[in-house]
C-alpha cells in the first residue's frame, strides 16, 4: 500500500467537510466602532477614546434550529490616559459573547485596563456598553455603538 492511498480518504473527507460548512457560519467582516468614555477609579480617572473592533456570526442550532449570534468584542485599539499623570492606559483583548439571534443586542462588558510598563498592580476595571444591531438573514453587524463607564457594583 502506497502512501498516497492511505491519505485519499482522509483529504476525501476533509474536502466533503468542509463543503458542508454552511456559508452563514463563516465570521463577517470586522466593523469599527467610536468608543469613548470616562472610567472613575481608585487610582485615577482615565478617560479612554479610540476604534472597537467589532464582529459577529451567525452559528447554526442543528438540535433546536435556534440560530445564535457569536460577537467578538476588542477594545485593545481603545487607549486611556489618566486625568492625573496623563500616563497611557491599555485594554487586554477580545471578550466573546454568544446571544439568541435577535434584530437589536445590548452587550455590557466589564474589562480589565491597566497603566502602560506600570504592571499588575494598576490593574482597574471598566465597563462598555455595546448597542449592536444585526442583520438577521447574514448575522453581519449593520449598525453599532459603544461607550464606556466606570462599573456601579
């Protein structure tokens, strides 16, 4: 048995796999979103403005045919500097939330920023806001908008 037998069915199968992924699955294009807003901490206040990266997909229920929306969430292109020491403040990366498939989402996430080479120890915590409206046949973001806060815990 030559080699090239053994791996037919294989890339035969993976090739059949793949041509079954339904176009809808596939992730959208990215969306920009203005992002600005003042987060009040225990260190300083940091007013923060920059581009969201936005993004969402649809992903198919094949047991209860109730199609979810996946959006990914990046605010690392969204820098802060403090009221104070105007020292530059950064977001870590993406969060991940996963909705029913909807025309309209509010998304609340809280985010962790901490001071530019300053460490862990300046770590705070933020919350943004996201108001994201879909198109429900392609789950591509039409429209969107984003602030941020500080959290009222």
């Amino acid at each position: 048995m030559n080699i090239k037998s053994i791996f037919k069915p294989l890339v035969l199968s993976l090739a059949v796999a793949s041509a079954a992924i339904p176009a809808a699955q596939a992730a959208n294009p990215d969306k920009f979103i203005p992002v600005q807003g003042i987060v009040t901490g225990a260190q300083e206040t940091v007013a923060f403005k920059g581009m969201a990266r936005v993004n969402s997909r649809l992903a198919a229920d094949p047991d209860f045919n109730l199609p979810q929306l996946v959006f990914t969430l990046d605010l690392s292109q969204v820098p802060g500097f403090g009221a104070s020491s105007n020292a530059q403040y950064v977001i870590g990366g993406p969060a991940i939330i996963q909705r029913r498939l909807a025309p309209s989402h509010r998304v609340e996430i809280t985010f962790p920023f901490q001071r530019v080479n300053a460490g862990v120890a300046s770590t705070q915590t933020g919350v943004a806001s996201f108001t994201l409206d879909v198109n429900q046949d392609t789950g591509d973001i039409a429209q969107a908008t984003a602030n941020v806060s500080s959290p009222t815990y």
